[in-house]
C-alpha cells in the first residue's frame, strides 16, 4: 500500500524537505489569485489583473490603488491553517522534516506551528518603511484607509512579499539551495513536477527519494518515486499517525 510506503520512506529519511504548492492555500479558505474566476472579478473591480497590480511597478507608481487592492483582497482573506500544516508541524517536532520551503505569502506553515519555514516570497505578516526600515504589523496595513506612512519619516510602507517585477532575494534562495542539497527525501504538497518556481528544484535534486501527496493526477507524476492522491489534510495526519 502506497500510505504504508510514503510512512517508510519518511521513517527512515535523515533528512526530508518539504515544498508546498500554492494550491494547499485553497483548503485553508484562501483562493489561488491566478485561478481564473477569482482574476475575472479583479479585472472586473480594478480595471487590472492581479498580477499587474501585485507589481513592483504598479506599486511605486499607483500605491493608493495598490493598497485599495491588497487591503480588500489579500489582507481581507489570510485563512486558517489546515490539518495538512498542523500535520507537518507535528511531523518537524517529531524530528523528521528539516526545512518547509513555500511559495505561499500567507505565513499558513508558520502560524500552524512550523518553526524552520523558507518562504520564497515572504509574508503578509512583515512589512517595512522604504526608507527607515521601521517594521510594521499586518494590523497597522489594516487599520490605514489610504497610503500607509512610517510614522517616523513619512516613506511609504511597503509589505515584505516578492512582487512581480522584485528581484530574487538572494538569501532566502540561498537558504532553500542548502536545505534541497542537504535533503535525502523532497516531500511535495500539491505539486506538479514542473511547477512554477519549483522545476529546477526538481530537476537539480538528486539526494534520494521523491514522494507527491496531491489530489490530482499529472502525466509527469510518474517520475517520482512515490505518488499519493487524495486530499492532503486527510492523507498527511494519517502519516503522522502511522509513524
């Protein structure tokens, strides 16, 4: 049985990797913002799609509209965790993942208890003065009605996720190439092998084992080493629970 397969590997791996895709956000209430329904009505309200408004570009140039954006939308549906993330924090205390790397912005594996979490393109959670670095809560983007300002020198606050248009942040992906390189077992939520943002980690891997939890089939699962379909916050703690 696959279940019992997946449970072995991740017993006697050393050192295991999780990635999580973007598409485990839609069990926590929070919808994918290219999904293409949820595009169709921001298109609809703002004139612009959300990848052109969630730009650096548009930023900087229109940041009233921005800010209207990601307070209506982003900041106004963060989600709860979901049994998958509960799940994966046990398995970290348990000792048995390393590193929880995630594109997600909406700091799920963290505020379900993960402690070593890279997240590739930061969270709602950080936000920062342009020009002081002065931090800011997530409260204080919510409570401000037009452009937020730092207090202590009037720059405009900006929220600590990688827009469109943002370089890489060299650190972050540092720290995501030292844990893949290290890891003996890549363990992928909701992934496709060539998943946006997650391709050349697939592709440069090569410390062991593969194992896809995922609710539907892809022609390239076949190349991982094991593949579990369901739903991942039912398949997840009934790993947990076998180890």
């Amino acid at each position: 049985m696959n279940l019992d397969l997946v449970t072995n590997y991740i017993r006697e791996s050393k050192h295991l990797v999780c990635l999580v895709g973007n598409k485990l956000q839609e069990e926590c209430g929070v919808p994918r913002l290219r999904v293409q329904e949820v595009a169709y009505e921001v298109e609809s309200k703002y004139g612009y799609s959300p990848e052109e408004i969630l730009s650096s570009v548009f930023f900087v140039t229109r940041p009233e509209m921005f800010y209207n954006y990601y307070r209506d939308v982003i900041l106004s549906n963060q989600g709860e965790p979901s049994d998958s993330y509960y799940a994966l924090a046990e398995l970290e205390r348990k000792g048995k993942v390393k590193s929880i790397i995630t594109r997600n912005i909406f700091g799920l594996p963290t505020r379900a208890g993960c402690k070593n979490v890279i997240e590739l393109h930061g969270s709602i959670y950080r936000n920062q003065c342009i020009h002081c670095k002065k931090d800011y809560s997530i409260e204080d983007l919510k409570k401000s009605t037009k452009v937020p300002t730092c207090d202590v020198c009037k720059s405009i606050i900006r929220p600590s996720i990688r827009l469109y248009g943002d370089m890489v942040d060299n650190g972050v992906m540092t720290r995501s190439v030292d844990a893949i390189e290290q890891a003996d077992v890549l363990l992928a939520l909701e992934l496709d092998l060539n998943s946006s943002g997650y391709e050349q980690t697939f592709n440069d891997f090569t410390g062991g084992k593969i194992i896809l939890l995922k609710s539907q089939p892809h022609f390239l699962d076949e190349k991982a080493d094991l593949v579990l379909y369901g739903q991942v916050k039912e398949l997840l703690p009934e790993i947990v629970k076998a180890l």
